[in-house]
C-alpha cells in the first residue's frame, strides 16, 4: 500500500471516528453526574484511535521512526481530529453567529 494512500485513509478514519466519537460519548455520558466527562472521554477515545491508526498506517509518521513514536504521532492526529469533530458539531448545533 502506498504512503499516500495510507495518509488518505488515516485522514477518513480519524475525522470519521472525531465526527461520531462525540455523539456516542454523549449519548452514553448525558446524565446528571457524567455530562462533564463527555469531553474528556471523547479526547481518551481519540487518542487511543489515532494510537491505532498511527501503529497500523506507517505513512502518518515520519520515515523511519519507531512504533513507539508513531503511535504517539498518531495519538497526535487523532486528538486533532477530535478536535475538529467537535468545531464541526459547535458549528451544526450553534451556527456561525453564535450560541
């Protein structure tokens, strides 16, 4: 498989899981004693995808590096794309104007 198709597919899965890693977190986490850990779980949650992703998909890291340091790169990725996942629900939910 080449670098740049791995790069591809890591981008789809990674804003994929960031998009819907959201939702299911809130939807198992939106009582009265856990809303606040929605995010939290979420950004562990990604993590841990970008971890897997980073590990199987070499082409996310630099060349060369050791699978320690692309797991941690890809936890990096993913916690980016959780990031964007929530931008994208903040602008769904509220808008451009605002909430």
């Amino acid at each position: 498989m080449s670098g740049a198709f791995q790069r591809v597919i890591g981008v789809v899965l990674l804003l994929g899981a960031g998009a819907l890693s959201l939702p299911v977190a809130a939807s198992f986490l939106d009582g009265p004693g856990t809303e606040n850990w929605i995010l939290s779980v979420h950004a562990g949650v990604m993590a841990v995808v970008g971890a897997v992703c980073g590990s199987a998909l070499p082409a996310l890291a630099p060349t060369g590096a050791s699978t320690t340091l692309r797991a941690l790169i890809g936890a990096g990725w993913g916690l980016l794309a959780g990031m964007v996942g929530v931008l994208v629900f903040w602008f769904l939910l509220s808008g451009f104007g605002g909430a």
